[in-house]
C-alpha cells in the first residue's frame, strides 16, 4: 500500500509548530534586520539631492494676463526643455563651466546625476543633481541654473526661462533609507525564518504521532508498546502524564 512520505497541512498543528519554534523567527529577523542595516550603513554610499526650479514662459513679451491656453503652451514646451537639459550640448557647457576634462565618459557621468521633473499642473519643473558630495551637488545644478535660461531662448524661439530657486546644499541624504532598508531586511527575514520552518515539517518524515499512523497507512491504531526506558527512570506515573499531553507516542 503507497504511503504518504509528507504531513498534511493542519492549521493549528502549524501555528503550534511556529509557537514553539518562534525564538528562531525572532533570531533570523532580528540577524536579517542587523545585516542590512549594517549593509546599508557601512557599504552604501550616501547620496544627496541639490534642485533648481525653473519658471517656463511661452512669451518673452509682457502680458497682463496669463491666459489658460499660454498656460497649456507653456507646460507642453517643459518636456521639450527637460529633453534640451539632457543633452549633449547643454552637459558639456556644465562640464566645461566646472573646469571638468571634456570626454563622453564625464558626459555620460553628468547626465546620469541630473534629472528633471514637472511640478503638477503648474509653468514649473525641477532640475535635481544627486551627488556623494552635498556641495558637488549643489554647485552642478546652479550651474545648470546659469547656463538654461539663455541657451534655451537662443533654442527656442518666442520663450523664456527663469529660474525660481537656485541650490542649496542639502544636508541630509537622499539614499539610502536606514529606516526602509532596515525595514525590508526585517520582513526577508521574517519570511525566510517562517518558510524554512514550515518546510522543515512538510518535509519531515518521522512518525510521530498515532495520528501521523492513521493518516499514512489508513487505518486505525490498536495499540501502543510502553516506553520501558523512560518508566525504568520516572516511573508509570509520569509516564502516563506524558502520554495525556500528546496525540500519541513517538515510534
């Protein structure tokens, strides 16, 4: 007759199995816990964020008012100016402003530190530079901020740009988290402590219980032999207690 090499899934049977095991989820989320936030502050370089915000006019003229169709005009030429920040050109005047040795290697170094976002429904975007150095940082995007407005007018024709808010020199850091990457190695370690342990029961081949017997074979349990080494030690009695607080008798 095949038997079942595996335990079927009790509820109560598991969360009794995780009670009793709970000092190993504690240890392996704590452990995970510790790891990363170690990682994360000893092996991951700091990183900070400097912006300058841009006001974007589809005129050069004056207006007395603003209407909602230069508004539309001037939120649509954003994406084209973001796209213009990006380039070649622009990087490489930043480069060369910056007194940097001119190579694509720098190029391509600058434009990934340098990023751009609109701020909803409004005439204005940011320019953020991310840097390990707060004041690198911030002295690349003002630079950014002295070079735009005039290269774009030369650009684009019929526009302006003008800067809101120059850089400052954040002093807190911008990634990575303590706080989240603490926070993530908690939650992998809570998931691989409880996974290992329930897998370590559903792959547990020991007989057990009587009720393990019943379940494998199909039938019914007729009896039980006496564990003679332990009541040659405690006695029947505490034998017998033994046996009232468990499903069976391990075989």
């Amino acid at each position: 007759m095949p038997t079942q090499l595996y335990r079927e899934f009790d509820l109560w049977k598991t969360l009794n199995v995780l009670w009793k095991k709970a000092w190993i989820i504690i240890l392996g989320t704590g452990l995970s816990g510790a790891i990363a936030l170690g990682i994360t502050y000893y092996f991951m370089t700091p990183l900070y964020t400097a912006s300058i915000k841009l006001y974007v006019n589809n005129s050069t003229e004056l207006a007395v008012q603003i209407t909602d169709s230069d508004m539309k005009a001037s939120q649509s030429l954003i994406k084209t100016y973001m796209t213009i920040i990006q380039s070649d050109t622009v990087l490489e005047k930043v480069i060369t402003t910056l007194g940097l040795p001119p190579s694509n290697e720098q190029t391509k170094k600058i434009r990934e530190m340098v990023s751009t976002n609109t701020i909803y429904d409004t005439e204005v975007f940011a320019v953020s530079v991310t840097a390990a150095n707060p004041d690198e940082a911030a002295q690349i995007a003002n630079t950014i901020a002295g070079i735009v407005p005039n290269y774009i007018g030369e650009i684009v024709q019929g526009s302006s740009v003008k800067v809101v808010d120059m850089a400052k020199a954040p002093t807190e850091k911008a990634s990575p988290s303590l706080a989240l990457h603490t926070l993530i190695g908690l939650m992998l370690g809570l998931v691989l402590s409880i996974s290992g342990i329930l897998l370590t029961e559903l792959l547990d081949r020991r007989i057990e219980t009587e009720s393990d017997l019943e379940r494998m074979f199909k039938l019914p349990v007729l009896g039980s032999i006496t564990d003679f080494e332990h009541v040659s030690k405690h006695g029947y009695a505490s034998y017998n207690y033994e046996l009232s607080h468990q499903e069976g008798v391990q075989i």
